[in-house]
C-alpha cells in the first residue's frame, strides 16, 4: 500500500512496472445505482483534470444491487494514481478500488 492508501498500489510498484505518460484503468466496485457511477467518476475528475478521465465499461452483478465501473485515467505520473485511488476511495457506498 502507499501513502496510507488502502486501495493504492505502492508508488515504487507503479513507477517499476509503467512506463508514462500511459493510460491507467481502476475499477470502483459499489451499488447499483446512478449517484454511485457519478460519483465514482466526479471523484476521478477532482484528482485530474476531466479531459484525463473517460468512462471505460459499467457492469452489473446478475441480481442488480451492485456495480463496478471502470474508469481510464490518463496519467504522466505513479502519484497522479495514487491520488486517483485517494480521492474515489471517498464515494459513498464503496466496496474496493481494483
């Protein structure tokens, strides 16, 4: 873990196994519901800037009480992740960050 992040992958992890700038995927796993994708995405965006953060895929689980949405971030840096996992680990109904 990194900087007392839960959901981060230590920042030396990152900047060892990437090469930036690159594009960076993390999966908010949560209710099911609108407030919850908006708010996992308007979290992303307070970390970068909205033109780095697009939508990848939202799923559902088969009975439909929980979702994971999938975020792309565009990233130059391993501490712009760690501040991506930072600010949406705070979405009301979180389950995990992946």
């Amino acid at each position: 873990m990194s900087q007392g992040n839960k959901y981060a992958p230590a920042l030396e992890v990152l900047e060892r196994t990437l090469s930036f700038p690159c594009a960076y995927v993390i999966k908010a796993f949560g209710p099911c519901s609108p407030e919850f994708e908006a708010g996992v995405l308007a979290l992303a965006k307070d970390a970068l800037s909205a033109e780095c953060v697009r939508l990848q895929g939202i799923k559902t689980t088969r009975s439909g009480d929980r979702m994971s949405v999938s975020v792309e971030l565009s990233v130059d840096s391993a501490e712009q992740i760690v501040a991506a996992y930072a600010s949406m680990s705070g979405c009301p109904g979180l389950i995990t960050l992946m």
